[in-house]
C-alpha cells in the first residue's frame, strides 16, 4: 500500500469527531494523479448517508457548472473532493453547521502534499475561500474577482439550492464565470489522459 493510500485509510476511520449529531463518517475522494480538486465544506445529511461526496442537489447543480458526467466526477484520478471537514457537522438554526474545526489542520496539509498534479482547485464556499484564498473579502467579491486567482484557482459559492437568492442576484456568474469555469475543466482533464 503507498503511504497515500495508507493515509486515506487513516482518514477515512478517523473517530475524533465522535460527538457529532449522526456519528463520524469522512467523506472525501482523492489520488495522487486528480488534476482537479475540488475544495469544499462539508458533507450534508444526504452525502453523510450515502458516503459519496456532493451525491445531492448541490452535486448535480456543480457537475453542472463543471460540464462533467457523474462518472467523470466521480473518478477519483482526474477530481478529488477535499471538503474543509470531511464529516456531517449537524444541523444549525439557518442551514447545516459550519464544518468542524479540527478536521482541516490535522488532515488538509498531509493530503495535499499527496495531490502532487493538481492544477485547477475550485474553492466552493466562505469556509474553503477563508482557507485557501485568505483575507477578509466577502464570498461574492471574491466570486466577482475569479479572474484575479490566475488559472490555478477559480472561487465559487456554494452549489446549494439554498443559493438560488444568490445566483439570481448575480447573473453574471452563469453568465461569464461558469462557461470560463466548464472550459477550464475540459482542458484539466483533457490532460488526464496523459
């Protein structure tokens, strides 16, 4: 076994989150040859029950924006899914709770390391934004300025219905950021076949 995979194993039977709601359960996808990685928040009620990232609303809303199949989304060596807690935080008064807090600085920095050929990341949500593009910009300005992240990152919202207030909103999103976005991706993994 290689000491990515060893890793994976380790997070996926990760327990120190043993207080929340509905138990631990990580959920993520990753291998060291994905070209994109797709940096989230964390898993909902439905992905915590099914175990498989963005298998709700929100993930066919992404692939959607993506310009990808199910299958390709769901391959491991082209995507990996990497939210910022890998478990269900719970419900909270206006939506689900913020992922948990612990799960980022002891997991993200060592499987990152292992995502040596990643070229594209797609930040999705204030929490992955906070992380991985810092500063105190709000989510729709950094939206709004995805052109200044290079073509290494593109920011997003999230995909969540519970946005639909927002994209309607902000036109220009559908409008110039998500065909920009579905062009970015098809060159990614075009690359994966190398």
């Amino acid at each position: 076994m290689t000491a990515f995979a060893t890793l994976l194993t380790e997070v996926r039977a990760c327990t120190r989150c043993a207080d929340l709601p509905l138990g631990p359960r990580p959920v993520l996808q990753a291998h060291p040859r994905a070209r994109v990685l797709i940096a989230a928040q964390a898993p909902g009620r439905k992905v915590h029950a099914s175990g498989v990232p963005f298998d709700d609303a929100s993930g066919e809303r992404l692939r959607d924006w993506m310009g990808v199949t199910r299958e390709v989304f769901y391959d491991a060596t082209k995507i990996a899914i990497l939210p910022m807690g890998f478990c269900y935080p719970g419900a909270g008064p206006s939506g689900d709770r913020p992922p948990r807090p612990e799960c980022a600085p002891r997991w993200r920095a060592r499987l990152l390391q292992g995502l040596t050929r990643i070229e594209l990341t797609l930040v999705i949500g204030a929490y992955a934004h906070a992380y991985h593009l810092g500063g105190d910009a709000s989510l729709t300005e950094r939206v709004r300025a995805w052109r200044d992240y290079a073509s290494a990152m593109i920011p997003l919202p999230h995909p969540s219905p519970r946005n639909n207030g927002w994209l309607r909103g902000n036109p220009w999103f559908e409008a110039e950021l998500v065909p920009a976005l579905r062009a970015r991706v098809a060159a990614m993994l075009s690359g994966c076949e190398r």
